[in-house]
C-alpha cells in the first residue's frame, strides 16, 4: 500500500501536496475546538482557524520556495502557540505538522548545513511561542521542550534519506561510468586489433602482390624470345605466390578464436633473422638490395623484430613500385638501446611517393607502437630515405630483459 502511495505522488505531485496540506490543516483546526481531556467543546476559533489554514496552504510552495515556506509555516504556528491561552486550547505538537513538512522538504532539496540552521531556528521560535505566553507568565515546562524537540524528528528523518538518495546515485554513476569505460576500452582494443591486422594485411599483399606482378611481367616478355629464362622466373613467381598464401594464412589466423580446433597458425613471425630472403625475394625482379651493419646484432622483443621487418619490406617494395631504379640500401645500426634502420634508393626524386596509400601510414603506425619513429622523406640528391629509429633493449629469448655488462655482478 505504502508503494502504491509513492508511485501516486510521484505521478500526482500537486495533489499529493494539496492532500497532505488538507490533512494536517483538518488536524490543526481540530485541535483548536478540543480540552483537555480530549474533549471537542468548541467550533475552532476563526482567528486560529485561518493562521492554520495559511500555515498549511503555504506547503503548496514547498518543492519551488522551500525556505520561504518553513518561514511561513513556522510563524503561523507560532502564531497559534500564542493564541492558544487566550481561545482556551492547549498548544501541542498536533500543531506542527506543517512545520515539520516543509522542514523535511528543505532537507530533501538542501544541504544538511541550510536544513540545520532552519531546523535550529524554527525549533527555537516554537519553545518561545510556547514558553512566552502563557497564563501565569512565560514559563518552560518539560512538554514544551519535549515539543521542539519532536520539531526535529521530521527533517532528521528527511536529511538521512537524502543522504542515502545522493549515495544511490553516486554508486549508480560510478556504475555507469565504469561500464562505459569498459565499453569504450573494448572498442578502442577492437580497433587497436582491427588495425593491426589491416597493417599486416597490407604488407603481406602489397609486397607480393608487387613481386608477383614483376615476375609475370617479365616472363610475359621473355616467354617469346628466351623461353628457358621465362620457365625460371615463373617458377620463381610460384615460390612467390606460395610464400604470399603461407603469410596470409598466418595472417587470417589472426582471426580465429584460440579455442577452435584449428586456431591461429603457430609459424613463428618474421623477423630480421628473415630479411636475406626478403632481399633475394626482390632481386629476382630485378631489385639489387645491399644490406649493412653497424654494431653488433643483439636480440630483439618480438614486437620490435617484426616491426623492423615489416618496415624494411614495406620500403623496399615501395622503392620496387615507385622509384624507377634497379638499386636500393640497407643499413641497420644498432646503438646502446636503439636500433636504427635506414632504407635509401637513388631514383628520381617524387616528392609525394606513396603518399597516396597506406603504406607510409602503416610503417609510422607500426614505428609509434613500439615507442619508436619514423621519418620518410626525398633526400637532398636523388631518391627516398625511410628512416626508423626502434627502441632495442637488451633482450633474451625467454622473454625476459638481460642484465647489462655494466650492470652484472
């Protein structure tokens, strides 16, 4: 019943309000035509009858003015209190209701700080009202004290349910916040994920796509004239094309969940250990690479590994597309905990070359994944530089960093 009751005046505020005004006005003008002991003797006064009737329309006010209204409803009833020896009836906490209303609602739609202190002073004004006058002179007698004190009961109550109201509502918002963040870090893995495979995706076609593209061509032109050689170069564009499904299974089984019967492919990733055949790879089109080192070779992180190679195929096979040359370098620096790695050719300079596709991006997307940079750019002469400066530090096999010589005991 008492749920039915609160969905009711959650749907009918205003007549909520207008009833619980009508009830405790009832009470009030009851109260004025009764002795003691509980005895109706009288018609309520019309003095007393029409404070009690404002002090009790002023609860209409209570959700848009709620200060206003405990001052209202506070000096009416004071009002009341000191009427009361002079019409005969005894003042008693019957009276406060509508004080004790609109301080609950102040404690409602407040802070505890503005309810206490008009709590405190609407208390205050009741024990004087009830305590000034009297028959005999002002006198305070245990009841009244008792009186002001039942004046708090109402917004303590109120204050307390707030408070539970306001923390509801913060666990609530810590709740939905939390599961936003969820969602917004799932999407941002997904995609993180997605673009991931995309950069995998491109590189693995873009190089043999490129390769394979070359090696039919030029067996196109050779099968007329030098049929031997045209057999040769097809047989290396199927060593090509058998090495482009072997990446792009490894690839796709990115895709699949790790509990499937037949999961991700386990054929370790490529790395530097793998760029001798990635040049050659280019050599057969007719791409002379030559490969330097400075320093000496020291094991990489995984990420890090196949960043640098992905890096150095992606260049490479940009050189073989755009820059109209046969020649192309090479040169893998490795420096304290850095690596860096330069791939140069001497073509005509094309200020925008591939500037149009993904692969710059991807190489840049891949450099910054793992801490590092990358820089691509014409150089002053002839030809393009990519340049990527990879972080490298000391890593074993077992996953785990290596103590440094300076740092070993």
């Amino acid at each position: 019943m008492f749920a039915d009751i609160r969905s009711w005046a959650h749907r009918h505020p205003r007549g909520f309000d207008a009833a619980m005004a009508g009830a405790l006005c009832a009470i009030a003008l009851l109260s004025t035509s009764m002795d003691q002991p509980p005895l109706i003797v009288r018609w309520p006064p019309p003095a007393a009858a029409l404070v009690a009737v404002l002090a009790c329309a002023a609860l209409l006010a209570r959700r848009s003015h709620p200060r206003l209204t405990v001052i209202t409803t506070t000096a009416c009833t004071a009002v009341l209190g000191a009427m009361g020896p002079a019409y005969g009836y005894e003042f008693g906490s019957t009276f406060t209701g509508p004080v004790m209303a609109a301080l609950a609602s102040l404690a409602w739609h407040s802070d505890s700080r503005t309810a206490a202190r008009y709590t405190a002073a609407s208390a205050l004004a009741l024990l004087a009202a009830s305590a000034l006058w009297q028959p005999g002179g002002p006198q305070l007698r245990p009841e009244q004290v008792g009186l002001a004190a039942f004046v708090l009961v109402a917004p303590a109550v109120a204050d307390s349910l707030r408070n539970r109201r306001d923390y509801v509502t913060a666990v609530e918002a810590r709740a939905e916040m939390a599961m936003r963040t969820r969602e917004e870090e799932a999407r941002r893995r997904v995609g993180a994920e997605r673009m991931r495979i995309a950069r995998e995706l491109h590189d693995v076609v873009a190089h043999h796509i490129t390769l394979a593209h070359a090696q039919a061509a030029t067996a196109d032109y050779l099968l007329a004239s030098r049929p031997d050689t045209a057999q040769q170069v097809m047989h290396d564009l199927t060593a090509t094309l058998n090495s482009a499904l072997g990446e792009l299974r490894s690839t796709v089984g990115l895709l699949r969940e790790r509990d499937e019967p037949h999961g991700p492919s386990q054929e370790p990733a490529p790395g530097l250990a793998r760029l001798p055949d990635l040049i050659a790879s280019f050599d057969r089109v007719g791409l002379t690479v030559t490969l330097t080192q400075d320093g000496a070779a020291q094991p990489l992180s995984p990420g890090v590994d196949l960043t640098a190679y992905r890096i150095v195929q992606e260049a490479l096979t940009n050189v073989s597309k755009h820059a109209l040359t046969t020649t192309a370098a090479v040169r893998l620096h490795y420096a304290d905990d850095l690596l860096t790695l330069t791939v140069t050719d001497n073509g005509p300079p094309l200020q925008a070359r591939g500037a149009a596709g993904y692969g710059l991006i991807g190489m840049r997307e891949r450099a910054h994944a793992v801490g590092g940079h990358l820089h691509a750019r014409p150089r002053d002469d002839t030809g393009f530089e990519v340049r990527a400066e990879l972080p490298a530090p000391a890593y074993s096999p077992a996953g785990r960093p290596r103590a440094h010589d300076k740092d070993a005991p």
